[in-house]
C-alpha cells in the first residue's frame, strides 16, 4: 500500500515583550488556529517545538526575544475518516442534528488537519450527512470558533442544508451567545455597528474596517463584577470572529481570548491581584465565549424550534470565581439606559 502524501507545516517566531509570560502551549493555540491546542502539546512533548533551539514544556513561559520554531509533516488527502468521538447531542431526527460542541474542536478538517473534528465525529455518529459542503464539511452548515463552545447545527440531507442555509442566508436565525468580559460595560445594552475585514497585518485575525463587510451585535448585561461583566450577546450578522471583534473594538474583550485580548488564560490568583505560578492551573484557557441559544425553522416542516447548550464546566468555575472573588461593589446603583448604536 503506498505512503500516504504529506506535506511539512514550518513556522518559526520571535516573541515580542507583549508576549512575554504567556505560556508556550496558548500561545501556539492562539496563533495556529486551525490545530487543536491537545495536538499542539503533543508537538511540543515529542520535541517538535523548540524554544532557541532546544525542546521545551508545554507550560513554558515565554520571555522577549525567544526563538520558537515548529516543524510537522501533516498527512494529505487521502478519506476523511470517521471516529468513534463522543457528541453532546441536543436534538436529532432524520434530517437534521443539534449538537453541544465542545471547546478546542475544529469543525472542520482544514491545513491538513484531518482528524479530531466535529465532522469527523459526525461521521462516526451517523452515515447520513448532506454533501453540499463537500466532504470535509460534510453536515456543516455553519460554523463556531475552534475554541467557542455551543450549540451547532449539523444537516443530514441536501435538502435540509439548502433549507437551513436559507435561513442563515436570509438572516432569520436567532443566535444567542454568553460572554465573559473585561471590564463591565458602561451600558446595561448597547448595538454594536461595526464593519469587519481581514486585519491587514495578521492573516489568523479580523479587524473594524470602513472598507469590511456590515456586522451588526446586540449586548446586553446579564451580570456585573468587579473589572468583569456576564453578557448576552444577539448576531444579527454571521462574520467571521464577530463577537470578538465587536467587544474588543469597544473596549471589552472576552476573557482569555488571546488573539484580540492579549491574554490567553485567566487565573484565581491574578483576580487577588497575584501573578500565577507556573504549575497552577488557569480557571479558564480558551475564550470565554459559548454558544447559548439558537432559534430556526424546522428544515422540512417549518416548525419553529429552540435550543439551548447548557454553560460548560470552565466557564461556569469562572463564573463562581469572580461572584466570590469579585463581586459587584456594595450598594451599586441598577441603571438601565438606554440602548444606543455603537459604530466605528
């Protein structure tokens, strides 16, 4: 049988001082987005990451001016394989699947990363999956962030992808999202008008441009702390990194989003005002995003459905943490002012 085709990934980077105390394994998640950060430690384990010039820990801390090098063979083409993976599966009938995906889950195979996915573990799940997408987003209709939990649509027919896509398309699909964010908005809602395009220096990121595509979000403040606020968050649009962008560009990025925050995990000792040990493990390490609540038509029969993906274990430990550590400031006053159009 012949070898399977491979092609070599290399990546190499200085570390600049903003960088610096970040670990070595979140900053790779953050910068390769399409590698699933248990894939990435593994890279490192096997000493495929060098930190100038020698092998290094996962849970190294980075200082300016180090060296980081990656290097990988990765297998292309040959059948997307299905695996036996576990699903949170929220709903399911003959034509469509709604499942919880879990955090640092790719949706889809993409720079050859073949394995691990949600369309990987849909295909271990059911032989029945729409192709309009092609194989390697078999059943995809839309998509979540690798590290965004939440509730995703999978179609196990054409004809309910098409239908479901319409809908998308149409922009009739209610899309509720919780946030954890830096910083609580001064408004208890706010619209957020502001138009998205690839970041023109960093091709992993968006950014607000004038010249970018129309994106429009619906805050609204679900819980206050100290320094931090609990979100929901209405899409009316569907942009690539949308939330994100949006809550960055006013002043409030998500908890431990390190491509728009600047900081890819968050601590018990740094909300006491302490730095971390190397060894103590984060509350959260993934952005501190999830996709709540999602309202369509039945594909096929028009019915109006709902559903709704419990929080996940690391953002509900981050919750409990700030409610005891950071609680709202006695006798802080209720306000609720009003909404009001957020643009560049």
């Amino acid at each position: 049988m012949p070898d399977t085709p491979t092609r070599t990934f290399h990546q190499r980077v200085t570390i600049k001082r903003r960088l610096e105390g970040r670990r070595l394994d979140q900053y790779l998640a953050a910068a390769i987005a399409d590698f699933s950060r248990t894939f990435l430690q593994r890279l490192i384990r096997d000493g495929q990451v060098t930190v100038n010039g020698q092998p290094a820990k996962p849970s190294y801390l980075l200082r300016r001016g180090d060296r980081i090098e990656l290097t990988v063979e990765i297998p292309e083409g040959p059948e997307l394989a299905a695996e036996h993976i576990p699903l949170d599966i929220l709903y399911e009938d003959d034509h469509m699947l709604v499942v919880n995906k879990p955090p640092d889950m790719v949706v889809h195979p993409a720079k050859g990363h073949q394995s691990g996915t949600l369309v990987n573990a849909l295909l271990g799940h059911t032989h029945t999956l729409s192709a309009t997408g092609g194989e390697l987003r078999a059943g995809i209709v839309h998509r979540l962030d690798r590290d965004t939990s939440g509730v995703i649509l999978a179609a196990k027919t054409d004809v309910a992808h098409a239908a479901l896509a319409r809908q998308f398309e149409a922009r009739t699909v209610e899309k509720h999202y919780l946030a954890v964010v830096l910083r609580a908005p001064e408004l208890d809602s706010d619209v957020i008008k502001a138009p998205l395009g690839r970041h023109p220096r960093n091709p992993q990121a968006i950014a607000v441009r004038r010249d970018g595509k129309a994106a429009r979000s619906i805050y609204r403040v679900r819980r206050r702390f100290r320094g931090f606020a609990q979100l929901d968050v209405q899409i009316l649009t569907g942009r690539t990194h949308q939330i994100r962008v949006h809550l960055a560009h006013i002043g409030h990025p998500v908890v431990a989003d390190a491509l728009y925050g600047h900081r890819a995990a968050l601590h018990r000792s740094e909300l006491l005002g302490d730095r971390p040990t190397e060894d103590e493990e984060p509350l959260i390490e993934r952005q501190a995003l999830h996709a709540h609540r999602i309202g369509i038509a039945h594909p096929i029969t028009g019915k109006p459905m709902e559903f709704t993906a419990p929080l996940p274990h690391d953002i509900q430990t981050l919750l409990a943490a700030l409610e005891e550590l950071r609680p709202p400031s006695p006798g802080a006053p209720e306000r609720t002012p009003p909404r009001r159009d957020h643009s560049p």
